[in-house]
C-alpha cells in the first residue's frame, strides 16, 4: 500500500484491498509531511507586505521573467510544518548521539541562556573597541583558560573551527620555518590521525606521508624515527587518537621530531578526554587547535557554528595570526595590523575577516565558569569512564581490535559479525529503529567494519545500560542468524534505507515542480 498527495499537498484517493479509500500515512502523531514546496497556494500567505512599485530600471536588465515559485501558506500551515519536520529528525535532546570522534554530547541550556543575553548576543565585530570592552575582555579571559588548560604560553583565538585551527596551526609552522630561511617539503600523518590532518597539510603546500600504526593500535614510534629528517617539516598527531586511545609514547615523539629540526602539531579535537588531567605543553607539543563547539559545549554537527582556537607555543608564537587582544591601561584593544607599535611584523597575516566565533567564545566561558577546574577534569574523567563502562558492557558481544582500556570513546571491529549475513551498516541502521543514533561506521580506515562509539560524559548510567542492553540484544538476534531484521532495517523511521552509493554519487538537492502532464494526473 502507498499514499500519495496532489501538488497542494492534499491526499488523494489509493487503491488497497477492500477498494480505493483515503489513507493519510500518518502514524499516529508522526505525520507523513509533503515539503513546504508542495503545500499550499501562491495566493496564500501569512502576512500583508506593501505593494511594491515598479523598480526594473534598477534592476540592470536582470528583473524576474516569472513568479519565484516560493509556496504560500498561512502562518498556522508554515508553523505545523516545521514542528512536523523537526519530528523527523534524531537530536541529542531526544536520546543517545554516540557518534565517535564527534562529542554530542547535551548542551547546557545556561550557555543558550547567556549566549542569548542583549549585551552579548547584539554585539557588532565593527563596533569601536572603546565600546565594546566586556566582549574583548571576555575574548581575553576565555584566552586565559585555554591557556591555563593546555599549559600554551599562548593561543589565537580567530579560528573558526576545528579544521579551520588545523590550517592557523601548519601557517604558524610554516611561517617559523620560513624565518628560519628552511624550506621542508614533507608532513608525516600518523594513520590513527583525523582525516583533515593530511588535507590541511597539503592545503599548506606540503606532501604529505603516512606513518603506521603499530599493533596497539598507536604511532609505530620505530617507523617515526626512520622517517625523520632534514626534508620533514613536522608531524600531526591526534592525541587521543581516532581509535580511541591515547598515544603513551607522545613525550618521546616530541623529543624525535625536535631533534629532526621539526614541529609538532597535535589535533585537539578529543581534548574532551584529558582536560584537567594532562596539560600539552607539558608533552612538547607545539599547536594544538581546541574544538570549543565540541569541549566546551554546543555539540557540532550540521554545519556549525563552531570555533577552533589554536594553542601555541614559545617558539610559534610570535607567528599567530592577527587581530589579537591585548590589554591596556585599564581595558582592551585589538591588534589588527603590522603597523601597530604592538606588533613586531611576524604575524603570517589575518586568518578570518573577524576576531573568531563570538556566540562560541560566550558558550564555551560560560561552560567553563560554571564547571571550575575540577568540574571540567570531572568531565573528562567521565567520558572516560562512560567509554570504558561501555566497553566492559559489550567487549563478550562485539570484537575489539585493540585490547585494554580506551579513552573517551570505544572502538569494535566487525569480526564479531564474521559469518551471520550482518554487516556493521546493517547493525548502524537497525539502532535507528530502537530508537538511537548510529555510531560512526567505518573509521578509522585503519580498522576493518569499524564501529567507533563515543557516549560522552553527560550520559547517565542509566542510559549507558539501556544503549548496552538494546547493542547486545542486536547482537544476539545476529548471532541467531535474524538476518531480516537487519537487512530491511530501519523499519519505524520516516524513510526506510537509501541506496547510499546512489544518493552519494547522484545527490537530488533541489525540488522541482512536476511537468504539466504529471501535475494533472
């Protein structure tokens, strides 16, 4: 049986057993919702705009030859129509996101709160300084955190988000090895790196090589230091790295890639793990960029917003980018160019048209002031443990190419699936139908069939055993050879499974209205 609607969204009468008969294709109050495209009326509207003179002549020969096509509704339809929609969508604020290496974890709403407050929300980046101090001096106090938390003696905050930080970080490197008068070639990426690793290098006009991983699943330090030379101009390193695991040897790969004349770049994003317990400076990192959309609250995903201040060392910081705070007299200003006394010409220029991601640095503060110190190492300590609870939960059940404890997330393989039909995206798209996000599926590369699960710390026991209960059930049901309930899955969502090579290689992106022919019939 199949529903259809006319081109106003209306149903339409469908031929089922028993004779035809309308049938909505609501389920109770999921309703089957037509796009906004397909609803309503041009004529209709939910408000009265003033007619508009005619204006063509200031239109360089570019006036509209048609209507726009935009849909027409009353302000009731829009409203039920995006309340309808959001239905659809899984959130964090509906249940469990354990998407790894991606911390979707619950946003505090004090942050929205704040973020939200008219002195902070209504800010304007071209402002005057003079009139805009608290936002410069709250820029200059969420500086002093990070840099307390990382033990950087300093950090640039304009970064717009995780990559973004990669990029100001090797421009940094870049920019030192040449007032060196050096000109390296090469970047060594480990393979447990996050993906972006190597694109940021080659944006940045290095070739990039991979360094293995050695059979504990962290650097091969051997291979490292064979590698080395006078060519490589640095290393980035993940740390904790995509398989969940904190590389135990980054004190030695610090001292190997100094002594080779290089720089040592690690990605922060998994920076949630170890806040509060290891600072970076102390490990002889160089940069370091720090999700604070991921850290310090607002879970990331769906496009932003996002911010990615980098930390930096003695040696890299006089090249951060500009405009900086700096403070003076009794208040703030922003450095913004060469020809400020207060800059000494090293900076390797402006990174972002706008000193960093204002909404961010509010959020990402008042995360911070509301925890303390020992409520942000508690956070760290607990999706540590979070990680590790789910584990110790599932490590009978599913297969681990890694033996030992984890950091803040955990990483299966799908050797437990060997022989049952079952694949890991036919396990991910049955979670869907018990009511729970999927886990990141097949990454890292490094790993065959891999499941990357990241639970957080703001999930409770509860809900651990509950995901652990529903994982192992799903488990058993492969097992037992229950191959249809994975293969068809989901069965409950609003759209069952997609060919995902398809919609990869032929995305539709925009709606177009029907032919003539096909509206009349």
């Amino acid at each position: 049986m199949s529903q259809s609607r006319d081109k106003s969204g209306g149903l339409k009468l469908i031929e089922i057993e028993g004779g035809p008969r309308t049938h909505s294709g609501h389920r109770g109050l999921d309703h089957e919702e037509p796009l906004i495209f397909e609803q309503g009326a041009p004529e209709s509207t939910g408000v009265d705009l003033p007619e508009v003179g005619d204006f063509t002549d200031r239109l360089g020969g570019l006036a509209r030859q048609g209507p726009t096509g935009l849909p027409g509704l009353s302000e009731p339809e829009v409203v039920r129509h995006f309340v309808r929609i959001s239905r659809d969508n899984h959130a964090i604020d509906m249940a469990m996101y354990p998407l790894g290496s991606c911390t979707m974890k619950h946003n505090p709403r004090l942050n929205e709160k704040v973020a939200r407050l008219a002195g902070l929300a209504e800010v304007h980046p071209l402002q005057p300084p003079e009139t805009a101090q608290g936002a410069l001096e709250l820029i200059d106090t969420l500086a002093h955190w990070l840099i307390t938390l990382t033990g950087m003696p300093a950090v640039a905050m304009s970064p717009a988000a995780g990559a973004h930080g990669e990029l100001c970080g090797m421009m940094c490197i870049r920019a030192a090895l040449d007032a060196r008068g050096e000109s390296r070639q090469v970047v060594l990426v480990p393979e447990s790196a996050h993906g972006t690793n190597p694109a940021t290098a080659a944006m940045c006009g290095y070739r990039v090589e991979a360094i293995a991983a050695d059979p504990r699943g962290r650097v091969d330090v051997a291979a490292l230091a064979e590698r080395l030379g006078p060519d490589v101009a640095g290393v980035m390193l993940t740390n904790p790295n995509t398989c969940g695991l904190f590389e135990s040897d980054i004190v030695e790969i610090a001292r190997l890639v100094h002594a080779a004349g290089g720089y040592f770049y690690c990605d922060g994003a998994n920076f949630n793990a170890i806040m509060g317990r290891v600072r970076p400076g102390d490990l002889g990192i160089d940069c370091m960029h720090i999700n604070l959309h991921k850290t310090f609250s607002t879970p990331h995903g769906g496009g932003g917003p996002g911010s990615g201040p980098v930390v930096l060392s003695e040696a890299l910081a006089p090249f951060a980018p500009r405009p900086y705070v700096i403070r003076e007299g009794d208040g703030f200003r922003l450095v913004e160019s060469e020809h400020d006394p207060a800059d000494d010409g090293r900076a390797f220029g402006r990174l972002k048209g706008f000193h960093g991601q204002m909404g961010m640095f509010i959020r990402a503060l008042t995360y911070m002031m509301s925890h303390g110190a020992d409520g942000l190492r508690q956070a760290a300590e607990d999706a540590v443990l979070n990680a590790n609870y789910v584990r110790a939960g599932l490590e009978d059940v599913m297969s681990l190419p890694f033996p030992g404890p984890c950091m803040h997330e955990v990483l299966f393989d799908d050797a437990s699936l060997k022989d049952t039909g079952v694949t890991t995206l036919d396990l991910a798209k049955a979670m869907i139908d018990e009511g729970v996000h999927p886990m990141t599926m097949y990454f890292p590369l490094v790993v065959h069939g891999a499941m990357l699960i990241e639970p957080t710390d703001s999930e409770s026991k509860a809900s651990l055993d509950e995901f652990i209960a529903l994982m192992r059930g799903l488990m058993a049901d492969a097992a037992a050879g229950d191959v249809d309930r994975f293969e068809g899955a989901p069965f409950h969502a609003p759209r069952r499974r997609l060919d995902e090579t398809r919609a990869a290689r032929q995305p539709v992106l925009r709606w177009r209205p029907p032919a003539p022919a096909e509206a009349a019939e």
